[in-house]
C-alpha cells in the first residue's frame, strides 16, 4: 500500500498556546486509520491542520506525493480531502439534498454530481427517502449519515471523520459505522478520530493514541486494543458516579458499539 498522507513533525495551536507538538502521522492507500485520545487531546485540531483550516507552524503535509501546507482549504478538498466535521455542521433550514449538493461545489467534483448522489444513495439509502427534508429536522444519527455523505460527494480519495460516534446511541453507532467500513471497501482511505475507543479499534486498521498533542503509542488495531495503556485508559469499565445520592453505579459507559471490519 503506498503513502497516500503524510503529517511529519507538525506544531499547531491557536493564538500562543501550542496544541500539537511534533505529531507525525501517516495514512496509507485503502487504510482505515483511528485516532483516539482523551477531551482536549488535539483530536480536532489535526483534523484543522490536515483540511487546511488551520495552519501548522512547524513540520509538513504530503498528500499524494504533492506538499499541501500552503495549499488552501478548499483546494485541498479538490486535491481530495474532504472532512466531516465534528458535531455534523449540517446547514438544518436546507433540505438534505440541498446539503449534499452543497458536498460537490468544486468544478472537479459537480462533474459527476449524479453519479456520485447515486453511490451515496446506496451507501445511505434513508437519505434518499429523506430529500425533501428540512436537515435540521433529522436524528442525530441521520444528521451524521448526511455529513458523512456530505463530504462524499467532493468524492475524496481521503475521508476525514471528526467523532462519528459523538452522541449517537449504539444501534445507530453500528449504523455509521457500517457505513464506514463500505465506504473504505469503495476504496476511499479513512482518518477518523474517536473518543469511543471500542468502537473505532472494531473497524480501524490501524491507530494512533493523542495525547497532549503528541503521539503516545501507534499500532495496528490489535496491538492496540492489548495495549495495557489502552485498556487501562480507554477500554476498562469506568464506574460512574450517576446518582449523588444512591453513590456510584459500576454500570459501563455507553458507548460499546462493535462492527465487524471483515
Ligand atoms: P474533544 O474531543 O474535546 O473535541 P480534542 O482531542 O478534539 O477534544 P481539540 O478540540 O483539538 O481536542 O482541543 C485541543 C486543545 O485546543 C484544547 O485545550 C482546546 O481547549 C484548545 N482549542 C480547541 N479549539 C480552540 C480554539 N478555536 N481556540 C483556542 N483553543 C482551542
């Protein structure tokens, strides 16, 4: 599999304060690759960095053998990186046709609109019968299926998922995830980051763990999940305090959605 990404080095943050320092990741061609770390990590802010929404500081970015770091945002999606954003950023008062129109604006990708619609109609066959619908009117997880077709419809070489799980019950996390996994089997390279661990490491090939802007370990998905460090931080029954009164329940988090990867 050759390189289709690479982030060598990168330093990044906002204002003074510097979030990434020195991360270096790299996506291969058909790879899905998770990202995982705790709130605050710098999870979203590599994604900023590799869709051009922020410049990085330090270090570079190689996409398809051609240096990015000063190429702007939306030529990158024409280059082929298309991002779906944390928390959907779906536009609600448009129809969901209307957002996915909006997916294709680049001369490159408005080319093949209808057949590109019609792939991801069969990826994401409710947002077919949901056309006519107001977006802001849609499921939670309906809202990610249309972000996720979204960013299909610049029909990128990689696909860029922000948190997909993020506040999704876990039926639906199946649901998104599945459609990940087909979407990797069209031949589209994945980079998602994740804070549900269980979840992300049933689907990824590989994954990087992010924390305090660095990379603390990197592996395949096995490797991963038996990691001591992973299991301990990420994967291991937390008890949560839910009643202030009754004191802690030992119930596990949500969030223990599994999908085959096969
Ligand atoms: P989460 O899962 O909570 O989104 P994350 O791993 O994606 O976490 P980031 O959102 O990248 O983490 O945030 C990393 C650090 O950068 C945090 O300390 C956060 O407060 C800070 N940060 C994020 N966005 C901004 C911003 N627009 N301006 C200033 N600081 C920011």
């Amino acid at each position: 599999m050759s390189e289709l990404l690479s982030m060598a080095h990168i330093r990044a943050g906002y204002g003074e304060s510097t979030v990434l320092q020195d991360l270096s990741i790299t996506v291969r061609e058909g790879e899905v690759v998770c990202m995982i770390g705790a709130n605050g990590a710098g999870k979203t802010t590599t994604t900023r960095v590799l869709t051009g929404l922020l410049p990085a500081w330090a270090g570079h970015l190689t996409f398809a053998g051609e240096r990015i770091d000063h190429v702007p945002a939306h030529r990158r999606v024409d280059m082929g990186i298309a991002l779906a954003p944390e928390g959907r950023q779906v536009f609600p008062n448009l129809t969901v046709h209307e957002n996915l129109l909006l997916g294709s604006y680049s001369p490159s990708a408005r080319r093949h609109r209808a057949r590109t619609l019609a792939e991801v109609f069969e990826i994401f066959p409710k947002l077919e019968d949901r056309l006519t619908q107001k977006a802001g009117l849609m499921s939670g997880g309906e809202q990610q299926m249309l972000a996720i077709g979204r960013a299909l419809m610049a029909r990128p070489r990689l696909l860029v998922l922000d948190e997909p799980s993020l506040g999704l019950a876990p039926k639906i996390i199946v649901d998104v995830y599945q459609a990940v996994v087909k979407t990797a089997k069209q031949g589209v390279s994945i980079l998602f980051v994740e804070q549900n661990v269980h979840a992300a490491l049933s689907i990824a090939h590989r994954g990087y763990v992010l924390a305090n802007g660095q990379i603390t370990l990197e592996g395949t998905a096995a490797e991963l999940r038996g990691s001591r460090m992973v299991q301990e931080s990420f994967l291991a029954p937390r008890r949560t305090r839910r009643d202030p009164v009754a004191g802690e329940s030992d119930q596990r988090e949500p969030g223990g959605a599994h999908v085959d990867n096969a």
